[in-house]
C-alpha cells in the first residue's frame, strides 16, 4: 500500500452545473465542447481562422517565424501545445477581457508578430 504523498487542499470544487457562463460550453446535452461565433446559435466558422493542428517551426526550420523560449509550450502569453499551434495557442476560452477571447492585444499585429517575423 502507498502513503499519500500530497494530497488535496481543503475546499470544494465549485459546482459548475448551475453557473450559465460555464454550462455554455462545459454542460451540454451531448458532453460536447462548443463553439459560438457571433450568433451562439450558430457554430463558429472557422475559414477566416489561422490553420491549427500544425508542428510550431523554430527559427532555424524556418526564419519566417521566432523561436519561442519553450519549443513545447511557447510563449508566457501565446502558448503551443505539446509544440503544436491550437486553437488555446491565440484564444483563452476563460479570458474574455480582450476581444474574441484573444491571449493579448493584437494591436499593430502584436499577437501575430509573437510567432511570425513579417
């Protein structure tokens, strides 16, 4: 048998099933993640969108784009996951204090020239 090493604080997880900011997304009828674009009712489209799913070059694959000081994660405020850009790489699903959910301002192109050159 084996000791728990760290276990969980005190405190509860909060109930996320009677919060409507969260069910939006987290609670649905067919335990499905949606996505809303400007018409909740309708599924966000997705072809004016950056291409997701796609292996993050370095710099010296290519020397169209920067190295991010973690190859894996990225940056502190564009992230890569597992050295892929996603959609969670530009967007923060809990973070709509900028618009369209963005990780930062994209002012002057702010957001695009953390990873591309020009």
């Amino acid at each position: 048998m084996h000791d728990l090493i760290n276990g969980p604080g005190a405190g509860s997880i909060p109930d996320t099933t009677s919060n409507p900011n969260c069910n939006r997304c987290h609670w649905t009828s067919d335990n499905n993640l949606r996505l809303f674009g400007q018409n909740p009712t309708q599924p966000l489209n997705l072809n004016m969108h950056h291409p997701i799913s796609n292996t993050y070059p370095t710099a010296a694959q290519d020397p169209a784009f920067n190295t991010p000081p973690d190859t894996q994660k990225g940056w502190s405020d564009v992230k890569l996951d597992s050295g892929r850009v996603e959609c969670i790489s530009c967007h923060d699903p809990h973070d709509p204090s900028r618009g369209s959910f963005l990780r930062k301002s994209n002012s002057g192109s702010a957001l695009c020239f953390t990873c591309h050159i020009k």
